[in-house]
C-alpha cells in the first residue's frame, strides 16, 4: 500500500483523535509553515517492571489532515513506550507505518514529534508546570488565544505554543 493511501485510511478512520480529560500532561505547536497547530495529550502509567510507561497518547488536530494521520499512527506506537523510548523517537518513527511523507508533507510529521516533545517536557517540569485541570478541558481552538474569562493558567502563559525550528 503507498503512503497516499495509508494516510487517507487514517484519516477516514482516525485513532486517538479527542482530548484526554484525565491527562497527565500536554504538548501543543504550531507550525509556522502553514500556520495550523496539533495538540498533544499524554496518560502515563506503572509498568511491570514499575518503569514509567505511556499508557495512552491523544491529538487534536486543525486544518492538515496529514498531520492527522501522523498523529493517529504516532499516538498507537506511543502506548507502552518508556519517557526515554518516546524521546528517542524522531517525526520519521512517528509516522513509519505510512511510509516516507512527500517532501511538503514533511513538517506535517514534525508537529506531531513537537507536540510530543512539548508534551514530555511539560510532565518533565521543563519550561512550565505540570497541566492543570483547567488547561486539560480548553480545546485546541480555545489556544488561539485566551478569551477574556479564560482560566488564570491559560492567562499566566503556561499553555504555550512551541515555534519548529526552520
Ligand atoms: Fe502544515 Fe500539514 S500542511 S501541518
């Protein structure tokens, strides 16, 4: 099967795709390319070896439906990975089982790897507390910018958005 039509699969039939209310953390970007943006939500559990492990991983996505499928095969392979396996994984692991991305679609690939890492570092402590309740329950539309009865996580900037590098 090509990648063309493994990405459509995943998008007419897209897994993980909703936000996580119970998270333990969440990574969101946005890509300065094409200006659309993907959120990440990560639950981690206990595994048996009492290894910290992903337990599930989830996404939302505006806009590029390429990024959709990334996120849907991206988040299957992140159940069951270690902090340290997930952090070794580059946008072309995260979006293997489609095969090579055309070369617009690339940066497609790498939001997904962003909102992963931003994700991890947020449960890390790294740039910003661990999520808040109010934070898990804003949708990524309401990230485009805080309303003016937003909750004081969301005004105090530790929601933010992650540039890519160029
Ligand atoms: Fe920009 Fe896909 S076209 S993320």
């Amino acid at each position: 099967m090509d990648t063309e039509k493994k990405i459509n699969d995943a998008i007419a039939n897209p897994q993980n795709m909703g936000e996580m209310t119970d998270a333990d953390s969440v990574g969101t970007v946005g890509s300065p390319e094409c200006g659309d943006m993907l959120r990440m939500w990560l639950k981690f559990k206990e595994n048996e070896g009492g290894k910290k492990v992903i337990d599930r991983a989830s996404f939302q996505s505006f806009g590029c439906q390429t990024a959709i499928a990334v996120a849907s095969v991206a988040t299957q392979l992140l159940a069951g990975k270690t902090i340290e396996e997930a952090r070794n994984l580059d946008s072309s692991d995260l979006s293997a089982d489609l095969g090579p991305l055309p070369p617009m679609k690339i940066h497609c690939g790498q939001m997904v790897e962003g909102a992963l890492r931003d994700a991890l570092d947020a449960d890390a402590g790294i740039e910003k507390a661990a999520v808040e309740p109010a934070q898990r329950n804003n949708t990524l539309l309401d990230s485009f910018g805080p309303p003016a009865d937003a909750a004081p996580a969301m005004k105090s900037g530790k929601l933010k958005v992650v540039k890519l590098e160029d």
